[in-house]
C-alpha cells in the first residue's frame, strides 16, 4: 500500500512543508519540500500575542499549501507549531484558521518534544562521529541534544533564546549599537551555558534551521540557494564570525539584497548569527557541522 505523508512545521520565523510518499516497495520518495516566511512572531515577545500582519501571512501559507497537499492526495498530516504559539494569549485565533484552511488540529508540542524530533530529524540525514550535539536556532527559542554511540537521546534542552526574540529584546536599532551587541551577547552566552551541556564532550556539533543554512550558502558564495550544496557543510568560527561581524554592522535593507536572502530573515539573521557564533565558541575545535534534514524529517518520517 502506498502512504502520502505531509509534515508542516510551524516556527516563529518560518512555516515548511514536507510531504513524504512511501510505495509499496517500501522505498520513500520526497514529493515536496517547501519554506516560508511569515516571521509569526513578531512582537509575541513583547505583547504576547500574534500580531495580526503576522496571522495574514500565515493564512496565505496554509492556502498555498493546502492546495499541494490536495495535489499530492496526501492522506496524513501533522501540523507541529513550536515556541511562538507556545506563548500567546490569542492562540485560539491561530487555532481556528489552520482548522479552517488545512483541516489539521495544532499540535503545540514542548521543547523537549521539539529537541528529540530535531535530533531524530539530522539522525535521518547525518552520520556523524558521537557523541552528537545537534543544535537547532529557531526565532523563538534554541533547542540542544546530545546524542550517544547508540542514537541515544542522553540530554535535551530548550532555551528561550531565538533570533527573533534576541533582535526583538536587544537589537533595536539597525544596525543595532556596540552595547546592544554586547548585551545580546552577554545574555546569549549566559543561555548556552546554563543548558547543562558538557560541550568538552562534543566530537560532532551538527546545526539546522535557517540561520545556520544562511550562513553556510554565503560561505559558499551561493548565488541561488541549493539544499545539497549546503547539507554538510562544515563552518569553521572564523567564517561564522565574519558573517556575524557583516550582518550587525549593516541594516537589515543591505542584508537583504545579498543573494539567497529573503526580507523577514535578513532582519533577525544578525541576532540568529551571533547565537550560532557563541555556540562555535564552546564547541571543541570550534566547528559546525551543518544540516538540511532537521525537525521537519522528524515529524514527516514519525507519520511514516
């Protein structure tokens, strides 16, 4: 029997799709995988609740990708929301369209649920010397686990630490001011080193999610975005840096007009950048190992 799968993860920066098809020869073939940006948390820091600019670009996302589930004659799905809708008062306003536009009730799942799926997601995709810490810096929160020899599941950890969030809270100007920086960092290294990750003990550190993906398709000089150039990537902190150092030392406009970037992300990119260099810092040999199979694949390859 043949088996259509479609995963929607829905972040506080971006909404993906992942739909899956399982033959009867057992062999899974990708049929979609889509990503957009709709930057739904905006402001949810502050006023703790979706903005309504924010809940327009989502519907418009659902319609489009309604419509490619019913094209693909997907016949399960699972709508994951993560830390944005986590934290708001309005959620049943949330709620109610994705009912209305996809048919999918909102899965709201925790951080450690969040955690396992990412680890279970780069597991899909990576092999990799353990024990691995695969990191994942949403714009809500960042998300660590560390794996053992045995795809074991030994940590895992959810901080309130996302680029959107750490712009939103320290970066206010554009480009945001020394002390700004200095604060966002100050406050960026505090959470990483209150996870209770041993980091000395990390032969592999393996990134996902977009601000890790952006900063590897600059490294390369991509002049169009391409997921197998990207997928296993290893970035070195100097690299890291130097996109971090170009990123907070220009407007969110000047970032914008580099290749491969999309608005919505190249306002928060210099806060996501400064996360991934404070966590290159504490990793041994200060290297990244990055991955395009992350929470999507893990949510997508469960329903299969």
């Amino acid at each position: 029997m043949t088996h259509t799968v479609a995963a929607i993860d829905c972040g506080t920066n971006s909404i993906r799709l992942l739909v899956l098809r399982r033959g009867a020869d057992g062999i899974v073939e990708e049929l979609a995988r889509e990503v957009r940006l709709a930057r739904l948390g905006q402001g949810v820091d502050a006023t703790s609740e979706f903005h309504p600019d924010a809940l327009a670009r989502a519907s418009a996302i659902f319609d489009e990708f309604a419509a490619t589930m019913r094209e693909l004659g997907v016949d399960r799905a699972r709508f994951v929301a993560t830390a944005a809708a986590r934290d708001v008062s309005n959620r049943d306003v949330f709620e109610a369209d994705v009912q209305q536009r996809l048919g999918l009730a909102v899965d709201v799942i925790s951080g450690d649920e969040e955690a396992r799926l990412s680890a279970a997601g780069v597991l899909s995709g990576v092999d990799a010397p353990a024990p691995v810490l695969v990191f994942d810096i949403g714009g809500g929160s960042t998300e660590f686990v560390l794996i053992d020899a045995d795809r074991q599941v030994t940590h895992a950890v959810s901080t309130q630490m996302g680029a959107v969030r750490v712009k939103e809270r320290f970066l206010h100007d554009d480009p945001p001011t020394d002390n700004q920086i200095s604060s966002a960092r100050g406050f960026v290294l505090g959470t990483i080193l209150g996870t209770g990750v041993d980091f000395s003990q990390v032969a592999t550190a393996v990134g996902v999610a977009g601000t890790v993906t952006s900063v590897a398709a600059s490294m390369l000089g991509l002049q169009e975005y391409s997921r197998d150039a990207v997928h296993g990537t290893r970035l070195d902190r100097g690299q890291i840096a130097a996109a971090s150092h170009r990123w907070l030392a220009q407007t969110a406009d000047e970032t914008a007009k580099e290749p491969c970037m999309h608005p919505l992300r190249a306002s928060v990119l210099g806060a996501g950048s400064l996360i991934l260099d404070e966590i290159a810092s504490q990793v041994p040999g200060q290297e990244i190992l990055v991955s395009e199979t992350d929470i999507l694949d893990g949510i997508a390859h469960g329903l299969l």
